[in-house]
C-alpha cells in the first residue's frame, strides 16, 4: 500500500487545515483504520482520528471539536479538516493504515512520507 498526504503548507491562524491522503494499491474499504497523526519535536507522536472502512469516524477526544476526516470511495481519498488551527497545529502530518485506534506507534502499519504544515500569519 502507498500512501501521499497533501495540501497546503502554509495555513493561517484561525483557519481551517485541510489535508487529502491518496492511497494507492489498496482501497479505504478495507479492513483497517485509515488514520491520521501528526509529529512535534516537542510533543511526539499525536493521534488525530481515523476512518473505518465502513466510514465510522473515531477522533481523539483533545481534537474532537475541531477534527473532521471524511472520505472519497471513488478516489480513494480520505480528509482532514482541522478548523480554528492556532500555532500549536504546526506539525508534520502523517496519514496511514492502522490495524488499532488510537495510533501510539508508526511502527506499525503503513504510513505517507508526511507533509509539514505551518500555521502562522
């Protein structure tokens, strides 16, 4: 399975992130988590949320209020949206396959070669 965030990489304050993972030799309709995490130097790994294969949602609860991960079968894409982003968004985000929810590992699974997204004015 291969796997290819993008979106921009520049995202001002207040606004809404919005990143597509396209994913290649494999469908989002099978069996697995397609999730999203993202990396800090300072905070680590963090887990976003994920899209079942039957198109349940599951998000971490910190991000909740402003995570929304959709899916496109036909394009075999899914979404992120991340509104009201503030600095603290400012991360390298990861979309993958997972096998378990939430994701406290990448060394699991497979993952995209990640996109930085930076929010600033």
């Amino acid at each position: 399975v291969q796997l290819q965030e993008s979106g921009p990489g520049l995202v001002q304050p207040s606004q809404t992130l919005s990143l597509t993972c396209t994913v290649s030799r494999a469908s989002i309709t099978t069996d697995y988590y397609w999730s999203w995490i993202r990396q800090t130097p300072g905070k680590g790994l963090e887990w976003v949320g994920a899209i079942g294969y039957v198109g349940s949602v599951y998000y971490n609860p910190s991000l909740k209020r402003r995570a929304s991960i959709s899916r496109d079968t036909s394009k075999n894409q899914f979404t992120l949206h991340l509104t009201s982003v503030t600095p603290e968004d400012t991360a390298v985000y990861y979309c993958g396959r997972a096998t378990q929810r939430p994701v406290t590992t990448t060394s699991r699974g497979y993952w995209g070669q990640g996109t930085q997204v930076t929010v600033s004015s």
